[in-house]
C-alpha cells in the first residue's frame, strides 16, 4: 500500500489551484493571503442582512482553535460525491461534514488507547486542553482518496507527554499506512534543555500552534512554549511525506533561550523554495559574523527566511530591528504576528520586487526584500526595504491579508485598516478603516472575491463572549456590508470565536470555527 506520506505532484504555486474551490491550508495559500478569488456566490449586493446570515451551527466535541479546511466534490466510498468540511478540536478529534447537508460523513479521535489530551500547564493562552491546535492540511493527491495531516498533543498516565503527526484518509478518516509519526528532535547546541552538546525537543514543553506549511514533499512544524514557560526554544521540524522520516530540524535559539514560532496560529508562509517567518522573545546574538549572521545562530524576535534546499532547513536571511534585545527583554517582539509573501511588484524604476510583510507587537508594520532582508545594525534599521512605525496604533496578535494590491491589519485596540501599494511601496497611513474598533487580540481577515470583483473582507470581533462576524467591501472598509449583531432577535448571533479565529469562506458558505464546541455556517438565506 502507498505510504500516507506518498505525494505524487508537488505544490509549487503559491496558490492551490489543481481543484478551485477547495481550501486546503491556512489563509487559503502558502503565502497566507487569505483570499479565495473564485467565490461566485456572495456578492457586494447579496452580502446582507436581508439576504445573508447564519444559516446553520455544526457541532464538536471541543474547543476548534484552527481553521476548517475544505474539498469540494469529494467520492466518499459507498456514500456517494461531496463537499467536505473538515474541523480539529482541542479534544483531539478530527470531523468530515458534508458542507451543504451538515451531516457528519466520519468523525476520528486521533489519540492512542490510555492516553488524553494535554492540559494547559498553567497556561491560559491554549486552553483548558491541548489537542490538535494547528490548522491542518491537505494533500487531494496522496493516498487513494487525499489525505489530511494533522499534529496532535497528548499524555499518558505516567504523565509523559507526545506529539504525532498523523495521515488520514480524507474520505474515510483512517490512519493511513506508517501513520502516525511520532515528533522527536535534537539540534547542535548549548542553550535550554541542553545535553551532551545537543539541545533536546521536549514534547512536553511545545504547543504545534502555528498553521502546518505542505511545501515540495515535506511537511513543516513549528512549535511554541506554554505562555513564556523555560525551558524552550525555537524549533522548525520537517518530514517526508515519501518515507515519513524527519528530514530536517533547525533551531532558532539553539545557544540561548526563548525564540518560540507563536504567529497567532498562522501558517509558516513560502514562495515555493523558502519559508518566511516571525520569531517570538528571545536570545539574539549581536555580535555578528564577518558575514552578518549571528555568530551563535541564535534569531530570537527576528524576521527570519530560511531555506529548504536539498530539503534542508538553514537560515538564508534574516532582519532584526536596531532595538531588538529591548523589544525581546520587554516582550514587544514580532512574533506574535503572521507573514504574508507578497506577489511580485514592480517598482517605479521598472525593477521587480519580491516581497515579504509582517508585524508584531510593536505597532510597527516591516516590509522586507525577500532578495536581501537586511540583518542586523546596532544604530538603525536603514537596510530594511521599507519601515512604517507607529501606523497599526495597536499591537498584531494576527495577520494581515493581502488583495488586489492592498494590505488588511486588523491591530489589538483599533480600527479594521486597509493599506495600499503603489510603485510597491506601502502605503503610510490607511487608506480606508472600519468603523468598528477590534479589541484583542485584534482580527485576522480573510478575503472573498471573484477574480478582482465583488471583494469582501470578513473578520472577526472579539469582545470575550458575544463575538461578531463583520464583512466589509474591499475597496473601502467604510463600508459595512453585514455583521452578524444586525438582524433582530439574535438570528445571526456567533458566540464567542476561537481565540486564533479566522472565518473561511468558499462555495458561498462562511465557516467561523468557535470556542463553544462548534462550526458557525453563514450564507444566503432560504429562497435569497
């Protein structure tokens, strides 16, 4: 039988396009622009509350902190063709709906006999069990009907902890053959949880948070701490999807400390070669080696791309800002925020750029040249391809989206803000803003549109219980198109989000995953 690692094409492009309305990684694409531009249902005119609104609630056994994904046209063996839903919960289980009807087509727990779910080790960031954390994702060409992979956190009665990679069937829920795969890593080092010359990955002490990266055969992880809980560092780890063997491990903090991938729940973002990320608080060398890097290897609150040459995880590049050990030592690092790989621009002497954006919690937004990222200088940060500082107001615990030419924030304690490039070069101050203000952590928006036209962007509010949906017109966030608190008596009421929530929008649905152990299902309304 083929293994659950066999992937017959690779993944190349930056957007996922072999079936159009499937979504089968975080933010829609790997380089996390979180547009679907093939939804030809919802509209600027029919996205209302006369039209649009909640139209169905799918049930869990627990707390969905990742994003659903979706295959549409799907053959179930001996259940017929469908749209597929599917959920992770906290409780470890992973559900297949069928999109249109609701109805559960299989429902797996993906955790071994005498075992259970993590608890939150004194952190209440993830919480009040640690599961299946991460946004999965799928492959539709592995196995014989597509394979979802998913990385799962549990514990035993001896109170030993693990973390699993697991295959399963798309269509069926079964562990495919040589699933699952157990996380195990040791890196060159002398930093926490260090032994023998080697830095140890304890599994006990990591969270699998940020969005699982399917990138040319291997599938990529990223781990963070519990809350600011020593002993950790920053690991990366990847496997082959041909033998299920690790084929690399790189250690961002591998001679210090701290350094976790947070990224509130986002996806390590690639242009199909390298991955682009955030790191978190943490250890940075700034005495540099003759050619820039940091003579430890250490990158804590770095802006970091690495490459995955030969399959091999090494740091290619990388920005630090000028006040990066303060910004470490007072916790206002960018790791809190997610990545976007901006498409190719071109700027106002005809040259092109290749681009790269991010934010964390210094109400900055960073903008680098993925060609030459800029380092590290003690005075400045004049080498970076574009800095505008102050302009989010607020704190990122979120990511942007990217559209037709404009960039989304949605900042800790401010409005909702559309940035635009021209020449690519960033716009500095917003060029549209929702009227509504987004208390932390801030919104992650998402985009739907067909092609260029009919562009909504769809975040999330969260206001600790009695979350709402808000869906703006991308050329002008002025303009509210719907939010799930207008229609009388509560018709459209959400609850309360997940805490990284972010709403997925295909085939004329809107998918909001939520702490009340269920999936919110908005759409048009019966006879609209």
């Amino acid at each position: 039988m083929q293994s659950f690692w066999r992937l017959t094409t690779s993944i190349l492009l930056l957007t996922v396009v072999s079936f159009a309305t499937d979504v089968v990684t975080y933010h829609n694409d790997i380089a996390r622009s979180g547009q679907n531009q093939q939804e030809t249902t919802l509209n600027l005119s029919n996205v209302n509350s006369s039209s649009f609104g909640k139209v169905g609630s799918l049930p869990v056994d627990g707390i969905i902190d990742a994003e659903p994904l979706y295959l549409s046209n799907l053959a179930v063996p001996g259940n017929g063709t469908h749209n597929v839903l599917y959920v992770v919960t906290e409780n470890n289980s992973v559900y297949a709906f069928d999109a249109n009807t609701g109805a559960t087509l299989w429902h797996t727990r993906v955790i071994p006999v005498g075992e259970n779910p993590s608890g939150d080790h004194g952190c209440g960031q993830i919480s009040p069990q640690i599961g299946i954390t991460s946004t999965p994702v799928i492959d539709r060409t592995a196995g014989p009907h597509g394979t979802i992979y998913v990385v799962a956190m549990s514990v035993n009665s001896s109170n030993k902890y693990f973390q699993r990679i697991h295959g399963l069937d798309a269509a069926t829920g079964k562990e495919q053959p040589g699933s699952p795969a157990v996380v195990q890593a040791k890196y060159p080092g002398s930093g926490d949880n260090s032994q023998g010359g080697y830095v140890i990955f304890d599994p006990g002490q990591y969270a699998e948070r940020a969005g699982l990266l399917l990138l040319n055969h291997v599938v990529y992880t990223a781990w963070t701490s519990h809350c600011d809980i020593r002993p950790y560092t920053g690991w990366i780890i990847g496997y082959n999807q041909a033998t299920g063997a690790q084929t690399s491990v790189l250690n961002l903090t591998p001679n210090g400390s701290e350094g976790a991938i947070w990224q509130a729940g986002a996806g390590l973002a690639s242009d199909g070669t390298n991955i682009y990320l955030l790191d978190a608080n943490g250890t940075f060398d700034t005495t540099l080696t003759a050619n820039g890097f940091p003579s430890k290897g250490d990158y804590g609150n770095a802006f970091v791309k690495i490459s995955t040459t030969n399959k091999k995880l090494t740091v290619a590049d990388y920005f630090n800002t000028f006040d990066t050990v303060e910004e470490s030592n007072s916790d206002t690092d960018l790791g809190s925020g997610g990545t976007v790989v901006l498409p190719t621009m071109t700027d106002s002497q005809g040259n092109a750029r290749y681009l790269a954006i991010g934010a964390g919690k210094d109400s900055n937004i960073y903008i680098v040249d993925r060609t030459n990222m800029g380092k590290f200088n003690p005075n400045n940060d004049n080498a970076i391809y574009q800095e505008i500082d102050g302009v989010l107001g607020g704190g990122v615990w979120s990511m942007p989206a990217y559209f037709n030419g404009s960039v989304y924030y949605g900042a800790e304690g401010n409005k909702l803000m559309q940035f635009s490039f021209t020449n690519a070069r960033l716009s500095t101050t917003p060029v549209s803003r929702s009227s509504a203000t987004f208390s932390y952590p801030g919104a992650t928006p998402s985009i739907s549109a067909n092609g260029m036209m009919n562009g909504i962007v769809w975040a999330i509010q969260h206001n600790g219980s009695g979350d709402v949906l808000h869906a703006y017109n991308a050329t002008n966030l002025a303009k509210e198109l719907y939010n799930s608190n207008q229609a009388a008596n509560g018709r459209d009421q959400l609850g309360t989000a997940s805490h990284f929530g972010t709403p997925m929008i295909v085939n004329g649905k809107v998918f909001v995953g939520t702490q009340d152990n269920r999936v919110v299902v908005y759409g048009l309304l019966s006879g609209k």
